[in-house]
C-alpha cells in the first residue's frame, strides 16, 4: 500500500460520504469503562462525537478503583492530581484519597458528563478484528458490533498476578489476591498471612496491624519507603475549593509542576539531586522509626530508593511494629492445609492468606483476539513484549489507539493527566482520517523501532536500573516506562509528527 501525503484530499470525499451513509457520524468503539474509557467518552462528547459504545467487561465503572477493595487501600498521586482537570473536586477528605471515594468521583463524573448512556456492561471483549476499512467487535453474550475508530482503554492493573508456590490449593483456610478481596469475610480473631511487600502490601499491614489476632508479612524483596503524611481535608478546606474553583483548579496545575520538576523528571536520571534526596529520606525513616536493629536490617533493602516503585507512607514502620504483627523473611517453601511452611522448617498457621502480589503488567489489551490490517494477530506482535509507537499506536493496526499503553510514564506521574495528554494527541491523528486526509492510520514499523532503540538507550540512564527487579522491566531487564521527563511526554503529545505514521 502507498502512502498517501497528509496533504492528500483525494480520499476527501468518499471518507465523509462513508460516514454520512452512516447517518450518525463516525462510530467509536471504547474498551474499558475506567478512568481513561470514561476520559474517552468526555472528550469525544466535547469534540461532537456521540455514536460510541463502552464495554465494560464488569457490572460496574471504576477500573481498578472497582476492583480493589482491601482495607486501606489508597492512590499514591495526590488527590488533587489525581483528578480530571476538567471537573476538579473539592470533596476530597484526604490529601492522598482512599479507593472508595475515587471510585465515587469516577461515578460522579460519568453521571454529571453522561457517560452511562454508552456504557455496556457485562460485556467483555473477545474479539477485534479489522476488515473492509472498520474495526469489527465481539462481545460475551453474543454483542457485535462494527467501528470506525477503537479506543483501548484497558487499563495496566487489572490482570492479577499469583505466585508459584507449592500447595497452594492445600490451604484448607480462605485465600485470595489483594485485588480480589473477600469483604464478606470478617478479618475478628483472624490470623492473617500477607504475601508481598509492595504498595499494596504496606497498605494492608497499616490498616490492619495490631487490629487483627495475627498478621504475618512474609517479605521476598524489602521495600524503601518514603514518609509522607496524607492529613484529612476540612470542612473548611472543602467550602474555600467549593466557593474559589480556580484556586481548586490552580493548586491542580502547581501539584502538576511539582511532581513533575522534581519527582517524575528525576527518576529518569539516576544521578540527579532529587534522587539522592529521596534517599536520605527513605533512609532517614528507616533509621528513626524501626527501634529493633534487627527488623530495621531485615527491612532495610540492598538497592537505590526509586529503582522499585517507591513505597509512600505515613505510617507503615510504625504498623510493622505493633502487636501480633511479625516480619518473615525466610523464603516460602510450600503452602500446607494450615498455613505457610518457610524454607527453615517452621509452620506459620493461618486462617487467611492474601496475595498482594502485583498484576500482569504487560497484558494490556490481552487475553482479547486483536488482528489487525491483512489478518495479523496482537498475540504474534506481541510475542516477546508488547510495545507500541509513544504507547499510543501499532503499526498494522490502523484507527486503533491506547490510552495508557506500553512504555508510557506509568508509575511515576498520575495516570489521568497522561491520559489527557494522550486522547489530544489521538484526536489530531483522528481528525486526519475525518479531514480526508486518510481512511487509515497507524504508526509505521521503522518508527516504532526507532522510538525502541531510543528509549532502550534513554533508559540506561534511570534508577530503574540500578540494581533491583521491579515490574517496570521487562523480560530483558529493560525499564517499559518512559525514561525520559515529563516535559518531553508533554511536548511529544503537543502534536503528532506525522511521519512517523502510515496513511493510506
């Protein structure tokens, strides 16, 4: 196929009249019904576009603020950040907000912009496949459905992750992921064993520390933890954002600033200044608030603060001391009927294990069947790891864009302000197929590859790989997060180089 120059007209006329027979304009097909699928369905509101479907493979909207349910759980970004900077909130009740109240803003908002009206539930997508020009759908329950432009808004931690672990069908206890927690179990007199120490983890043993009869933590890895408060936001605090929503909306932006001048933009370099802060902060935590200098060594770690995603808590060493609560670091040698057996023999007995142990990070779109132009399958693609042109686009697989796709700056910068920049910098490679431009768009191969190469080279440069194992990498040992600041992802998402894109 040629590609046709992005001043080309000639297609003009038979893209408009295609999508005039359709009587409705251009159909938008969104995967998700998240923080992103609910962004997609604002924003192409806004723009005009109303013939558009969400499918939610769930009963309910809210991501992974639906799905994660466990005591304590909370965002690391700041609530205000952590917010569409169109519909800021002054009800927030915490300067870091709990998963409920997220997940009631997400509502609120989809009900205040009219969302739900698109929104197909219980409908999870099997299949995508691109024929004749249109991206054509199938869904659980027999849905089909035909459309001209995709939006995955899938999200990245929403396909938990299990240990491989003897016996652990054994257990004759309750047992499940942290991101499948069973509220209908009573945690009274239960001793509980929590596998992992990540964020999620540390959130748990701080909710539940000394409140239950038993909580052991078994520890693979330790964890740098940085101490920030998270104070409680008054009625005051809440009337003044209410009565001043440009103050709401400026304190939106200066957080923006904040997190990206210093935390975002140092992570990707390992030698900066800020790095070495965050290090003698984490370190300064650990010293001043573990008394017993033989837990402080079992929990102090053996790499860089920030090569793992950083750990934020106001609270977490003083919960790991508590009463009832104990730190294994033996390794784990099978699960019995009754409990974890450690590698030195001894038996932990439990009547509840939790495995807060992360998400297959690289899943993406997948298990779904995704082809693209002439019958390519994702799966294939996407044998080794999955990647994309700056997260959004896949070459061969035109009028498809993600939303928070691989190798974007996940991890290290609220997802709502990526997603943002990123439905703009989708919008303006649509509108070159609804301009005539093109009829299909996608990235080409060899940008791809060169975005790889750079980034691969780029990432050498970050604490992410300064010696640990973290799920930012790949199964290369390589960061799949964007290794450069954030200042560059705003600039790359100010405008398409068009070039860099197939247009036939």
């Amino acid at each position: 196929m040629n590609n046709t120059s992005i001043n080309d007209t000639s297609t003009k006329q038979s893209s408009t009249s295609e999508f005039a027979k359709q009587g409705t304009g251009p159909r938008f097909l969104i995967i998700g019904a998240g923080m992103a699928g609910i962004l997609a369905a604002i924003k192409l509101q806004e723009a005009g576009y109303t013939n558009m479907c969400v499918y939610e493979k769930a009963s309910e909207l809210g991501g992974t603020w639906r799905e994660n349910t466990y005591p304590g759980v909370a965002c690391d970004v700041p609530s205000q950040l952590y917010s569409y900077s169109f519909a800021p909130n002054p009800e927030w009740s915490h300067f870091f907000s709990p998963g409920n109240e997220i997940e009631a803003y997400l509502k609120d908002v989809a009900a205040r912009f009219d969302v739900m009206k698109y929104i197909q539930f219980n409908a999870e997508v099997t299949r995508l496949e691109y024929k004749e020009g249109r991206w054509h759908l199938q869904a659980e329950g027999g849905k089909q459905d035909i459309g001209d432009f995709i939006i995955a808004a899938t999200g990245v931690l929403h396909h938990p992750s299990y240990p491989d672990i003897k016996g652990m069908d054994d257990f004759e206890g309750t047992s499940f992921h942290s991101a499948r927690w069973d509220d209908t179990i009573s945690l009274e007199d239960k001793r509980i064993g929590i596998i992992g120490t990540g964020s999620t983890a540390v959130q748990i043993v701080s909710a539940l520390g000394g409140k239950v009869k038993e909580l052991n933590v078994f520890q693979r890895t330790a964890q740098w933890v940085l101490k920030v408060e998270n104070p409680t936001l008054d009625e005051s605090d809440k009337k003044r954002y209410r009565e001043n929503p440009d103050e709401l909306r400026g304190l939106h932006d200066s957080l923006s600033r904040w997190f990206s001048d210093n935390f975002a933009n140092a992570v990707v370099d390992a030698d900066s200044e800020m790095v070495k802060l965050m290090e003698k902060l984490c370190v300064q935590n650990l010293e001043e608030n573990i008394e017993d200098p033989l837990l402080r060594e079992k929990l102090r770690p053996n790499y860089r603060a920030a090569c793992k995603r950083l750990v934020i808590s106001p609270d977490f060493y003083e919960a790991i001391q508590r009463p009832g609560v104990n730190l294994v670091t033996s390794k784990i040698d099978r699960i019995e009927k009754n409990g974890i057996r450690t590698v030195d023999g001894d038996l932990h007995e439990l009547d509840i294990i939790v495995y807060a142990t992360g998400f297959h990070v690289d899943a993406f779109m997948r298990p779904m069947g995704v082809f693209g132009r002439d019958g390519v399958s994702l799966a294939d693609v996407w044998h080794d790891r999955p990647s994309a042109y700056l997260s959004i686009s896949i070459p061969g697989f035109p009028n498809l864009f993600m939303l928070n796709g691989p190798n974007g700056p996940v991890g290290n910068f609220s997802l709502i302000e990526v997603a943002e920049l990123q439905f703009d910098y989708i919008m303006q490679l649509i509108d070159q197929v609804l301009s005539g431009k093109c009829s299909e768009i996608s990235a080409t191969k060899e940008a791809l590859e060169r975005f790889d190469e750079e980034r691969i080279e780029a990432a050498k440069k970050t604490v992410w790989v300064t010696g640990c194992r973290s799920w930012y990498l790949d199964d290369r040992g390589i960061p799949a997060a964007w290794p450069w600041t954030f200042d560059r992802f705003r600039e790359e998402m100010a405008a398409p180089k068009l070039p860099n894109y197939e247009k036939v």
